[in-house]
C-alpha cells in the first residue's frame, strides 16, 4: 500500500467535492481508510505544494507518480485510492 498525496485548496468546490468523495468511499469500503494519506492545503504549504509538478488542483500523487490532476468523478477518486492499494 503506498500513502497518497492529495493537494487540495479549501475553498476550491472541486476539491470539497473530491473531499467527500473520499470520505463516501472511505464509509462504502473500510479498506480504504487503511491508505496512508497525507492532505496538503497549497494555500498554507506552499513550499512543498510548489515542489511538485502540478498546476490545477485536486491533484493526486502516489509515492512521486501524478495520477489525477484538475476536476475529478468519483470514479477517478476511486481509482486513485484502488492504484494506492495495488
């Protein structure tokens, strides 16, 4: 299991709504919350936000792979969390 890392901003609808589908996710399989994640709000990090190669958020990294970035389904959160499992 590898820790995703999600880059977020507080006030951005799209990443409110990747937030909760996360936590759906989290409520529809149990497993999921077993997935070391570590949240970064660019607005309060911007030193470790800005070193990272993305330009829109939410933005997704495995280990130091991007796997999603910009708007998200939940079928591409779900994904993101399946690849973290894998």
């Amino acid at each position: 299991m590898k820790e995703i890392t999600y880059f977020y901003l507080p006030y951005c609808p799209y990443c409110q709504q990747s937030s909760a589908w996360l936590e759906e996710l989290k409520q529809e399989n149990q497993i999921y919350n077993d997935i070391p994640m570590k949240r970064v709000d660019e607005s309060k990090e911007t030193e470790l936000a800005n070193s990272y190669d993305y330009q829109l958020v939410p933005t997704f990294y495995i280990g130091d792979e991007k796997v999603h970035e910009g708007v998200a389904t939940k079928e591409i959160v779900k994904a993101v969390l399946d690849k973290a499992m894998a």
